[in-house]
C-alpha cells in the first residue's frame, strides 16, 4: 500500500495505541478468578501483540527510509525543542530577594542572561521550531513510502 509519510505517521500512532490496548487486555486477563468468565486469551493477545510490533517495525522502517532527506532537520527541530524546554526552566532571577521562610535572611541575585533576554532566546527558537516544522510538513505530506 503506498501512503504518505503523514498518513504513514498517523498510521504507526494507531498500531502504538492498538499495541497499548492488546498489551493491557494480556496482562488484564491473563490471571482471573477460577469462577470468573475470561473475555479474552492472554496467548491470543500475545500473539496479536507480536503480530502488531512486526507491523510497526516495518511501518517505521518504511518511515525512516523514506526520511532520509530531512533526518538531520528532525534531529535538529528535537533538540530545538528540548533547548526551548530548557530555557524556559532557567532561572533569571535578579536583584534583592527575601527568603521566604525567614523574611530576615536578604539575597542579591545577578543573571548573565535577563528573563527578557530569555523571553527573546525562547521567542526567536520557537519561530526556527515552526519553520522546521513546516518543512518537514510539507516532505511528510509530498512523499510517499512503499
């Protein structure tokens, strides 16, 4: 069947979430009370869940191969992402701080990068996220896998 990488995309959340569902029903059933009725086989789930991460694999394996091209724009839009992630838990704390259990004990903090400074990095990276994003978009929904 050829698709899309998109369609592809969306294709391998459903097997993972179909993987998820098969995997709780295994473990669910597989151990019941005696006079309990068993709505379904834990050995017929299991299969049904081997059977599913064989497609997976070959799903992502088509994925992947066919997103050669733009691999090192999504390995760049990942670790954008993490970097935003990070800024945004920087502390820039600056000038006269009061603990806040003991109003006595002062601090003055200084920060090399200003929380305006900070609101700025995180505004121009988050603009660089849409653009990647938008290009891997658009390769996602023009390639086809096979």
């Amino acid at each position: 069947m050829v698709m899309t990488i998109k369609q592809a995309l969306k294709q391998r959340k459903k097997l993972d979430r179909k993987i998820k569902d098969v995997a709780n029903r295994m473990m669910e059933y597989n151990t019941i009370q005696s006079h309990n009725i068993r709505h379904y086989s834990s050995k017929e789930s299991m299969d049904k869940y081997l059977q599913l991460i064989d497609e997976v694999v070959v799903l992502k394996t088509a994925i992947y191969r066919a997103s050669v091209p733009v691999l090192d724009t999504k390995f760049k839009l990942d670790k954008l992402k993490y970097f935003v992630y990070t800024l945004r838990d920087m502390n820039c704390a600056e000038g006269l701080w009061k603990d806040e259990f003991n109003h006595k004990n002062k601090t003055v903090y200084a920060s090399e990068i200003t929380l305006t400074e900070r609101d700025k990095l995180i505004e121009q990276y988050e603009g660089e996220i849409e653009r990647l994003e938008e290009v891997l978009e658009e390769f996602y929904t023009k390639t086809s896998i096979s």
